[in-house]
C-alpha cells in the first residue's frame, strides 16, 4: 500500500503537527512519497532579494551560504564559520530566522560581529514567507536544524546540510531527509555543536 500526495500546509503552521502526521504513516507502515508544488514567487521580490544580496556583498557572482538561525541550535553556531568568511573573500553567511526567534538570532548576529568584526554575515531581518523563499532562491546551500526552512530549501532545489538530534537521528535521516536535492546529514547533541565543524567542511566539497 502507497500513499502519495501533496502536502499543503498554512504558512504558520505548527512543524510538531506535520512531524506528528509522518509518525503516524511510518506507524502503519504506509510509504510517504511528498510531491512538491511549484513555488510562484512574484517577480518584484526576487528581484529585491538579488539586488540586497548585490549591494551588500558587491561581488558579481558570491558565493551564498543560508543559515536559519532557529532555536533548535544548542547554541549559536556563527562562530564556526569564522576562520571559512575570513579567509575566502568570496563566501558569504545569509542569516535567516521567523519571527519568534528574532530575539535571540539578533543576539547571535550582533555577538559574533562584535567579537570578529566581519562584514561577511549578511542579515535582512524578518521576512515574510515569500521573501524568505526568494533570498533562499539566491543561495548556494542551506544549512539548518531539521524543521520547515530544510523543506523549503529542498523545494527550490538547494543543497542542504541538515542537523538532527543525536537521540533521533538515524529515524529522521531515513524518514525525514530532503527530497530530491543532494544533502549532508550530521547529528546535533543537546548541549553541544561539537559536529559544525564537520559540516563546514562538508560544504567546502560542494564549491
């Protein structure tokens, strides 16, 4: 028995909801092939996302790294890319967050260029859905905590580095990894990031 479908959620969404509805299919044994819709994002916003991401890097052609700055992360993993934006001058690091992370993803992105100085952390602010799409639109890779923004990446065909708790990790590389685009998967301890590393250098492989 297959069940195939397309999964149409409202934008704010709960992700516990959906992952809870996966549970129940992979409970009863009943394969879960997700189709994709097709994202139409207007015109004008894509346009206004390359043209930030042009005046704000001045390079032709960046090399665009996103990052969702969700509160899954033990904590902020900005630092780890430190040694990566200081000595490349053509990677940059797109900082993306929702709204009821703001706070603390402010906090990361204000700590890290207090300490380091860099000009390379790229950060728009709050986004509606269809802006955070279209500055996707205009990355190379995604990286991020399991959760809507990995999906959303995967849709607009964008290698993912995805990070899963260690306690869950081999269930959701199996059940939960991004469709369709090429992805790393690496597991993320409660209280530490000791696995970044890692996945900084699993990225270098994808430029």
């Amino acid at each position: 028995m297959a069940l195939t479908h397309c999964w149409v959620c409202r934008a704010d969404s709960k992700i516990h909801e959906l992952e809870a509805y996966g549970k129940i299919l992979s409970t009863l044994n009943i394969p879960f092939y997700p189709s994709f819709p097709e994202l139409n994002l207007s015109a004008k916003s894509v346009t206004q996302a390359e043209t930030w991401i042009s005046e704000n890097t001045r390079l032709q052609t960046p090399k665009i790294i996103a990052i969702h700055l969700g509160s899954r992360w033990a904590e902020n993993p900005l630092p780890f890319f430190k040694d990566l934006l200081t000595h490349d001058s053509d990677f940059f690091l797109l900082t993306l967050y929702a709204s009821d992370e703001e706070k603390k993803a402010s906090e990361w992105i204000s700590e890290f260029r207090q300490e380091n100085g860099s000009k390379k952390i790229l950060a728009p602010g709050l986004l509606s859905l269809e802006q955070y799409a279209c500055y996707l639109k205009s990355c190379q890779i995604f990286i991020g905590v399991d959760g809507g923004p990995v999906h959303l990446a995967s849709i607009l065909k964008k290698p993912v580095i995805v990070f899963y708790p260690i306690d869950q990790f081999d269930f959701r590389v199996v059940k939960w990894h991004p469709w369709g685009v090429q992805y790393k998967a690496f597991p993320l301890l409660k209280k530490s990031l000791i696995s970044v590393p890692d996945a900084v250098l699993a990225l270098l492989n994808w430029f």
